[in-house]
C-alpha cells in the first residue's frame, strides 16, 4: 500500500502535460493545450489538457481525469499501478507496506501477461548473450547487421534456442501457468515452444512495455515462414502497434516528421545511424489505426519503400485512408536492389539522410507520375488513371491541396484542368453523401433537448468536430435549479480549500455551506448534493477541501464531475494572453471565488424562495373558499417570501418586482 503522504507528492509533481505529451502531440491554445484524443480515433482535436488545473478532458468520447486517470486510462492499469508509474517518471521514492503473498498473487494476476512477456524478454535475450548456440546463430546474425551491443539490449533483440520446451520448462519451473503462455503465443497448443531457433524482436507498446514478439528462422531453405509474430492478444492488436513507435515518439514529435519503413532491422538500422523518427507497419499495409497513432505525434509522414515497382504499385493502393486522415504524405523510392538498411550501410548516415530529404515526393504526384509511365500513349488506361488519381485527391479533405493536386495532375496528365476539376466534384460529392449516410445510421442515439427553461444559462457543450456532429450527445442544458447548484458544486472542487476570511481564518467551503446547511438537503440533482455532502464530511472532520480529493476520488461519478465542473469552455482571447490585459478592475475569474460564493449562494437562495413562492400561491388556489383563516395564513407567508425573493434579488443586481 503506498502510504498517502506519497500519493498526494506524486499527484502534486505529476504535470499533466508532461505525462500526456508522452502519447499525444500538444499544442498551445490560449491557457490551455489541444491535440487529438488517444482513446478515440478523431480528425478534429477534441482533447484538451489544462495545465493550470492538471486535468485533461475529451470533448469527443468524454474521457477526463487527472494524470493518474490518464495512465489508468491509457495503460490499462490499476491506481495503484498508476501512482508507480508516475514515481518511476517523476523519480518519487515510493516506500509501501511489506505485501502479503496473497497481494503479490493478485498483482502478478492482474499483470500476469505484461510480466511474461518482460520474462519472455528477459530470456531470449539471456539466450543471446549468454549461450554458445545463441552467440554463434543469433548474436553473429545482428552483428552482421551492423547492430552494436547497446542497440541490441535497447531494442530487446534476443534467440529463441532451437529446443521443442526450453522457453517453456524455463517459465513453469518459475511459477507461470502454461494458460498464460498459450494465451499470449509463447507457448503451442502441446506445450511446446512456440518460437523456436530464431532471432527475437521485442514489440513494445508505447510506455515501453514489451506487448509481443516476432522471430525470424535461422534456417536456410526452410519450409517455414520467414518470420512468425505473436497471435493478438488483450495486450497486442496488431493493426492498431506499430513496431519502434515507443522510441521514436519523441523524436517524431521533435522533427515534426515520422519515417515509416517495412522492417524490423530497417528501424533499428536507422535508429542506431542516428535517424531516430522511424517506425515499421511490420509487413501490413497501414491500418487506421496505424495512422492515427502517428498523427498524434505529427501529420507528416514519409514513407521508404524498395525499388520493386510491381510492390510499390500494390503498397500505394492502400494509402488513400492515410490522405483522408489530412495527412501530408511523402514517398521515397530505394534504389532498386536496396532497403532502407542495406542501402544506409552501402552510403552511410548522412547520405542517406540527404538523399530521403532530396528525393521525397508527394504521393499523389509520385503515384501519378509511376502510374503514367504504364499508359504509354494508350487511351484506356489513361481514362484509368485519371480515374484512380481523382479518386486519391477527392479524399484530401482540405479544399486549398485539393486545388493545388489538381492543377498539378493535370499539367502532368496533359489533361484540361476543368476536367479534373468536375471528376473529383464528382467524387468528393460522392464521399461526402456516403459520410451524411453512416452518420445518420449512427445517429441512432438521440439528441436530448430541453425547451427553453426560464433564463438559465446553459451548460458547456462539446464543441461539433468532423467525427463527432453531435453523435455522442453533449449532457442536457441545465434547467430549473440545477445551475445554481452546479455552480455551488463547482465553487466547492474548485475553491473549498481557499481563504474567503482571513482575519476569521474561514474557508470557500465553510463560508458556503454554512450558509445552506439548512437546505442541503433541498438540492435536486443528486450528483451535485453528493459533491456538497463530501464537502461537508471534509469540513466536520477537519479535513482540507481539496480539489485533488475529488478528482482522485474512489467513485467514478464524483471524480468524472469533479473534471467536469473544473473544465472551462472559456479562454482569455490571444491578445489578453500576449500582451497581459487582464481585468483591472476585479480578479481573474478563476481567483475571483469570493464574489464567485456570494453570488452562487444569493442565486442558490433566490431560486430556493421563488420555488416556495410558486408552491405557497398554487395552495392558495387549492383552498376553499369558506377557509378564510388558512387563506390569510398563506397571504401572510407569501408577502413573507416576496419580501425575501426582493431582497435577495437587490443584492445581486436584478429588478425588483413588487
């Protein structure tokens, strides 16, 4: 158990922005950062990361939370597990009570598959460095390829020894159940090695946790595939990994720029040579998910490819999503006989780094160019093309490259540009009527509107991006006398902590609730009188109102509304920013929580005696006629609460109505 002394350092030192700038590529956008949500795939940026508050939230699919709930989110881990990630970040010593066996028992389960791969890890490579066999097969084969020792252990290289149940004896004399290693491909439906007299690559996710493996045969000649990889797993989903992601994404995001290869050896290759920024689709054709991986680090791409033509050709087929996705695409052609590795060891770093930045082509126009060279003067497959071009460009969502695309292939195709122009009309009308299709198919969740309500404002709405029109529906706007309410909820995660009274040392939290104590139990949203009810526990008990207390707190829904409440759909304007124009004449609204009480608490209370007002006037209608005692009773209460209803209406500024 980690003692929470530490927790709360942890939570303290942890910068949001820091953790999540390790996954997502984030820039500045007023006080706040943007970028493209890590937990669903999305063309317009609906995640947003405060750094004045530590919290981040997706305006797309809802996800919020501190950066432990990130890491949760995001690694699949525990609290726990989350808070340790983070120490491990942040270099936070982390002194925990003595675990009983039956608590590392439920660790090892709850981490049972990341843990036998890292076992797994550690024994291919033990195998290569440390065994005659794995020195003269496997570390020979690696050192051939140029790769130094340093390289090897950073990329987890290792040798499969070529026994039917070393791996396996090995794991099971250790403790590991063999379900495990079936599960995860390390192990045959007979118990045996599943890998098997081959060089081993480790594939990591993008924390550095090794998620599976592949291996390469030492055999010459041998009937079996060349390479074999690790089935897919809760850990490891092929089209959605791509192999070197966790060490190049810093480099990626530093060079604006990602170099996507074939191979294995390709990367490390290219890695080891000083061109960091590299990653493998593993022998696929991209996957969307592949590419929406890269774009959260950059919308560049350049992409290497052998010399074969004929390959080429069939590779380019499947980068029309990559374009749709408003990526910049660039390729760069091998010379033929060569890959990226080879080539680089033929000239060297810096040549070769030359010569990718020299002979990078657009795609659609290096695609239209190779495909030209096949027409040769024949009028069908030229009407061909320019069907297969069109097609490319009308997937560019930005009009101004489209524009630009088409001028080009056309002076190219020595075609009339206005041709052009009406086929990919045509095509990119066609694509849009598709989209409106599916997305009316999935607008299958309705839309919950609430009639106007009597001047309340409404609450923050997600703003509509490409993938998201209003599909996952915002929460309601807030009628009747929840926005009071709310405000109340907010003011207390926010600044039940903070001084209103110095001189009579009194917090936000307690100035606020003891001003509605007697009608706490009143609230009409439930979520919002739990936030007051926790408040309230906080302050009996003497116990600091923190904001972290309720982001971090054990009930989803309170942590979840905690970031809610927090997240502010308002930003100061560029200029305010740049030239520091803050109001003069009060404090910045974030600071402004003392006047932020008051009124949350006149506009609470009006709302509480104009509801009493409505409920004392329909009994007087109800009662009877001859009942002239009980109805001046009633006329009494009422001209009681509109003296009320008056006077807190004068406080804040509003017309009195007499």
């Amino acid at each position: 158990m980690i003692p929470q002394k530490t927790v709360q350092e942890i939570l303290e030192t942890a910068k949001i922005e820091e953790v999540i700038q390790d996954y997502v590529n984030l820039r500045r956008r007023g006080v706040n950062m943007i970028g493209l949500c890590p937990f669903h795939n999305e063309k317009t940026p609906s995640f947003t990361v405060s750094p004045a508050k530590n919290i981040f939230k997706c305006f797309g699919c809802g996800k919020a939370g501190d950066p432990a709930k990130f890491i949760m989110e995001h690694e699949h881990l525990s609290y726990p597990d989350a808070l340790r990630y983070l120490a491990r970040k942040y270099r936070i010593e982390i002194e925990e009570v003595q675990l009983t066996p039956e608590a590392v028992a439920q660790q090892q389960a709850e981490e049972s598959l990341y843990i036998l791969n890292e076992f797994a890890r550690q024994f291919y490579q033990d195998q290569l460095f440390e065994t005659d066999m794995g020195k003269s097969v496997g570390l020979s084969y690696f050192k051939g390829r140029g790769f130094r020792e340093d390289t090897i252990r950073k990329f987890g290289l290792g040798y499969a020894p070529n026994e039917q149940d070393a791996f396996v004896k090995k794991v099971t004399q250790t403790g590991y159940k063999l379900d495990f290693l079936k599960k995860l491909g390390l192990a045959s439906q007979y118990d045996k090695d599943f890998f098997r007299n081959r060089v081993m690559f480790t594939i990591h996710n993008l924390s550095g946790k090794p998620i599976a493996f592949a291996g390469r045969i030492m055999e010459k000649d041998a009937k079996a595939p060349k390479y074999i990889n690790s089935p897919e797993t809760e850990i490891y989903i092929k089209n959605k990994n791509l192999y070197g992601a966790f060490h190049a994404k810093t480099a990626i995001r530093k060079a604006d720029e990602c170099i996507l290869v074939e191979g294995y050896t390709d990367v490390i290759s290219l890695h080891q040579a000083g061109i960091e920024n590299v990653v493998a689709s593993s022998g696929t054709s991209l996957t969307e998910g592949q590419i929406a991986l890269i774009k959260r680090f950059t919308p560049n791409i350049k992409i290497l490819y052998d010399g074969d033509a004929a390959g080429v050709k069939a590779a380019l087929r499947g980068l029309d999503m990559v374009l749709e996705q408003d990526m910049n695409v660039r390729v760069v052609l091998i010379p033929d006989g060569d890959d990226p590795d080879s080539y680089l060891q033929k000239v060297g770093a810096a040549a070769f780094q030359e010569f990718i930045d020299k002979e990078s082509k657009d795609f659609i126009l290096f695609k239209t160019n190779l495909l030209l060279t096949e027409t040769k003067g024949d009028p069908v497959k030229k009407a061909g093309l320019v069907r297969d071009i069109v097609d490319s460009i009308s997937r560019v969502p930005d009009p101004f490259k489209r524009s630009f695309y088409v001028k080009e292939c056309a002076r190219v195709m020595e075609l009339e540009e206005e041709v052009l122009v009406s086929e990919t009309n045509k095509a990119v009308k066609q694509i849009l009527q598709k989209r409106d299709f599916d997305k009316r198919k999935k607008q299958e969740v309705k839309v919950n509107i609430v009639p106007e309500n009597d001047g309340e404002f409404p609450s923050e709405a997600p703003p509509e991006s490409d993938d998201f029109p209003n599909i996952i529906s915002p929460k309601p706007r807030t009628a009747g006398h929840e926005f009071q309410e709310r405000d109340i909820a907010r003011i207390l995660v926010e600044a039940g902590g903070k001084l209103y009274d110095e001189n009579e040392n009194m917090t936000v939290a307690e100035f606020v609730l003891g001003n509605i104590e007697e009608v706490l139990e009143d609230f009409d949203n439930p979520d919002y009188l739990r936030i007051a009810r926790e408040a309230m526990q906080l302050v009996l008990g003497k116990t600091p109102v923190t904001t972290q207390y309720f982001i971090g707190h054990h009930d989803q829904t309170i942590s979840e509304l905690a970031v809610d409440l927090l997240h502010s759909p308002w930003e100061y304007s560029p200029g305010w920013e740049m030239h520091e124009m803050y109001l003069r004449s009060q404090k910045k609204p974030e600071d402004n929580f003392n006047k932020d009480s008051v009124s949350a608490l006149l506009q609470f209370k009006l709302r509480k005696v104009i509801r009493l007002c409505e409920k004392n006037q329909h009994q007087m209608k109800e009662v009877a006629k001859d009942d002239a005692a009980q109805l001046i009773r009633l006329l009494k209460v009422q001209m009681k609460l509109n003296e009320m209803r008056n006077e807190l209406m004068k406080q804040l500024g509003m017309v009195v109505l007499k």
